[in-house]
C-alpha cells in the first residue's frame, strides 16, 4: 500500500490517510471484514514509516486472534512515532483500554486513532482524498 506513498523530508514514506465514516460504514457493511484490510494497511504503512515498527502481517494475525490487543499496539506505534518526530502524541497506549466498552468504545478508539494517524501525515505532505485505502 505503500509504494506509491509520497517522501517526508527525510525521506519515508508518507502513510495515506483514510476516511474515517466510510471506513466504520464499509467495516459495518463487510461485518468486520474491512477491519482486517484496515489493520494490515495501516501496520504496513507505519512499518514503512518507522522501522521498528511490526507490520500488516503482524496486525492482521493479532487482529485475527486477538483483537483487543492490536489496540494497545496500534496505539503505542503511533505514540511513538509522534514522539520520534518531536511531538505531543495525540493518543497513546492506554487508549486501548476502550476495548472494555463494547461497540462504542471501540468505534471511539478507531475514530481517535485514524484521526492521529491522518493528523501525523498531513503534517508530512499527505493530502486527504476520501476513500479506504
């Protein structure tokens, strides 16, 4: 998902940004599938992005057999990433928790977390075209 993804002034790949509601409505629409596709995109896009980082496969596998812990994960990645860049994460690990709120916690932590994610890219060139991938 990468491979056509624009540079950042150092030279990573910048990460595509993603539509939050067609997101959530295309992952209700599959019911769940897409949250799937969504995980090892968004892990393929920060491995590449930070090296250290873990990967679609990896996402895809725990988001498979173990799904609240892709949250905590996911989450710490991107406070990471926000802080190697020098700035104030806009979610952080502990977000994760909102898996113990059935549905509507974990549709907060998504909508925070693809926001954080999107915010980190558009800062780095990105621009915000609606759509999935």
């Amino acid at each position: 998902m990468t491979s056509a993804a624009p540079f950042d002034s150092t030279g990573r790949p910048i990460g595509k940004p993603r539509s939050v509601g067609l997101t959530i409505l295309i992952t209700i629409v599959t019911f769940g599938i897409w949250m799937f596709v969504w995980s090892y995109g968004n892990g393929e896009e920060l491995k590449a992005y930070r090296p250290t980082g873990l990967g679609g496969v990896f996402y895809l596998i725990f988001t498979f057999f173990f799904y609240p812990v892709t949250m905590f994960l996911m989450g710490n990645e991107v406070e990471q990433m926000y802080r190697e860049a020098g700035e104030e994460p806009r979610i952080t690990t502990l977000w994760g928790l909102w898996f113990l709120l059935p549905l509507i916690g974990q549709i907060i932590w998504y909508v925070r977390m693809q926001n954080a994610i999107n915010h980190f890219w558009q800062a780095r060139g990105a621009t915000m075209n609606p759509g999935l991938t």
